[in-house]
C-alpha cells in the first residue's frame, strides 16, 4: 500500500465521519416529536439524557 492510497483512504473516512457527525447533529437539532415521526432510534433516550453507544443511523464501523 502506497503513502498515497494510505492518505486517500484517511480523507476518505475522515469526510464519511464528517458527514455523519453533520447529519446526526441536524437530526438531534429537531424537536423529539419530529425524531420520533422520522424513526429517530434515540429519540426516546434524548429526554433521558441517556446514550447507549449503539451507533449512528447511517452505521458504526
């Protein structure tokens, strides 16, 4: 594996990590009754303050 295939595959998750992280932040943004009509899985915990470390929609590595 090359030093430049190497820095593409870093900047490659780094801009999937990214646009997850923006994602989940816009969603959780929204009023809890409009993450529970769109399926939001935490929708439920985010009143309770509680994150169980599942993984994002889009899913964890």
């Amino acid at each position: 594996m090359s030093i430049l295939s190497s820095i593409g595959r870093i900047a490659t998750e780094f801009s999937e990590a990214r646009a997850r992280y923006q994602t989940e932040r816009a969603i959780r943004s929204l009023p809890i009754e409009l993450q529970k009509d769109i399926g939001w899985p935490e929708a439920s915990d985010a009143k309770a303050g509680i994150r169980n470390g599942i993984g994002s929609w889009a899913g964890a590595k």
